[in-house]
C-alpha cells in the first residue's frame, strides 16, 4: 500500500515523497482514511510507530478541502512534543502553501499545546477554544504521567461538543478512561501491537541516503582495485645485506634526532592546542538560542495564539514520529 491509496490530496503526497516517505506504516495506514471521513477515533499504539504523521497528514488534508475557517487543537504532554508536531506541520504543509488560493476568512488557527500552557493562554485571553472543530489528544496516558489530567478536563469543558475527536495513547489506563468517556462518542477503535514499536525508523530510505551507500561502495571497490594492482605489481629487486645495514642505521639516527625534537617542542604544542580550544568556545555572551523559523512562519500563516509565537516553539526540537 502506498499513501495516494489512503485517500490523500496530491499536494501533501508531493510533500511525503519529497521527505523520502514510501509506505505508511500500520498505523498510519489505518487511522488516515477514518480521520478523513470524520470519524472519531481512539487509538492504541506504541512510541515509534509514526503516530504523529498519521493524523498530521489527514489533518492538513481536511483543512485544504474547506472553504471556511477551521480550528484545530493538538494537546501534547510537553512543550518538546509541541515543537516537534510544528515542524512536521511545516514539512508537510509545504505544497499547500504554495498551490492553493488563500480566501479571506478561510485560514485555518492550529493551536499546540500542553495543558498547562493552554489553560494559561486561555487565561490571558489569547486564544479562543470555544469554536474548535477537530481535537488532537496526543498522547492521553503520557499527559498523565505528567500529571496534567485536572489540566486536560478544564480544556475539554471549554470545547464545543459537536467536533470531531482522535485520541492517541501508549497504553490503556484506568485513570484516563473516565475522561475518554467524556470525550468520544461511539469511536473506531485501532490498537497498535508492539511489535511496531519501531517501525517508523524501519522505513523505507530517502533517495539521498541510497546515493550516499552507493557511493561508499564504490569508493571501496575502487580500493580493492587498488590492493590488487599492489599485491599484482612486479616485485623489485632486494638490496644486498650491506646496504639493509647501513639504510637500518641511517633511518636509526634519523629516528634519534626527532625524538629528542619532539620532547624539546612538546610543551609549545600543548599549550598552541589549548590556546586553539579555549579561542573556539564562544563567550556566555556570545551564546543565543536556536531559533526554529518553521514553527515561526506556521503560527503566522495559521495565525496561532493571534500571531505571536510563544517562547517554546522558538527553540528547534526533534521531529517526532
């Protein structure tokens, strides 16, 4: 099975292809096509699998397909967690940016968070969440772990009823289902063995990396090519028995002499090395943090927390799967 197969917009399979995506995994190949036909969703699965892709893809797909404004809000157990699902959002949006006419009135507000800072956003009256149409719980139990859930079930009381809902955990909790009662009406169900755990990482390689391994084995044909033609060449004649003796003492001397060059000059190289060392290490002040302009220029096409990026997607994170 391919991504086309799913039912994705050519915009977004452009923008797959591009990344070096050949197949979906299990539970990307399950869970696309029931977000795209709007259906809630409660899904089982272990970390590495490519959870994240398989509703950041359906998500972007389903914003492109409505001519009207659409609010979307991803809950994640931390702020590490937001940034990474921002940058995916980047990565994949990319081609609908470029294609598609923009009507006014018809962008799109995706909001990231984790509870704690959305209920302080809330608070602050900068971001509105009565008019959400899908919610993102990613991941539930994990939120847990963190001890989040009296945050999480502030949030949910401030969302419409009517929206459609995909909740991702890593396990069943006792704890949790309380709330996934709340939330869900009549969900398709899709659980994740564990044995997927690292299917995501299994992937099929980018274009790129194919290149690079053909190289290298090239370049290591070309050097047993090369051992060949030494261990093939003609041999030279060996030289008498006195000229070894005198080559040996030469080299001998020689040898003498640099070592006593060596001790002399060690000293002068340690410190040159130390003096490199401490010129390459860059002053506190010097020091800045990393800006991640993709997550940047996504709250502002989205127009996220009303256009001002928050201080925790300003610093790059690790793309999640």
């Amino acid at each position: 099975m391919n991504f086309l197969e799913l039912g994705l917009n050519k915009n977004t399979i452009k923008a797959i292809e591009e990344n070096g995506y050949v197949e979906p995994t299990t539970v990307q190949a399950d869970v696309i096509p029931t977000i795209l036909e709007g259906k809630d969703i409660f899904t089982i699965a272990p970390y590495g699998c490519g959870k994240t892709i398989s509703y950041i893809l359906p998500v972007i797909d389903i914003i492109s397909r409505h001519n009207q404004e659409y609010n979307i809000l991803i809950i994640t157990p931390s702020s590490e967690e937001s940034i990474s699902i921002s940058d995916n959002f980047a990565r994949f949006n990319k081609y609908h940016d470029e294609t598609e006419t923009e009507v006014e009135n018809a962008e799109a507000n995706v909001i990231i968070g984790s509870p704690n800072l959305l209920i302080e956003l809330v608070e602050e009256n900068k971001i509105d969440l009565s008019k959400i149409n899908i919610l993102v719980v990613d991941d539930i139990n994990l939120i847990k772990k963190n001890k989040l859930l009296p945050e999480l079930e502030k949030i949910l009381e401030l969302l419409p009823s009517e929206k459609q809902n995909i909740i991702y955990t890593n396990r069943r909790s006792k704890e949790t289902q309380s709330i996934l009662e709340k939330i869900l009406k009549s969900p398709e169900e899709i659980k994740i063995n564990k044995e997927k755990a690292a299917e995501a990482n299994n992937a099929p390689k980018k274009p790129k990396q194919i290149k690079k391994e053909t190289s290298v084995q090239n370049t290591t044909k070309q050097e047993v090519k090369k051992e060949n033609e030494v261990k093939n060449s003609p041999k030279k004649d060996k030289p008498s028995h006195r000229q070894e003796n005198n080559v040996k003492e030469e080299n001998k001397a020689v040898k003498q002499k640099s070592a006593k060059k060596t001790k002399k000059e060690a000293p002068v190289a340690k410190e040159v090395k130390n003096e490199k060392q401490k010129s390459n290490k860059p002053k506190k002040s010097e020091r800045v943090s990393i800006i991640d302009k993709e997550a940047k220029k996504l709250v502002k096409k989205h127009d996220s927390f009303k256009g001002k990026t928050p201080d925790f997607m300003l610093k790059l994170g690790n793309v999640a799967n």
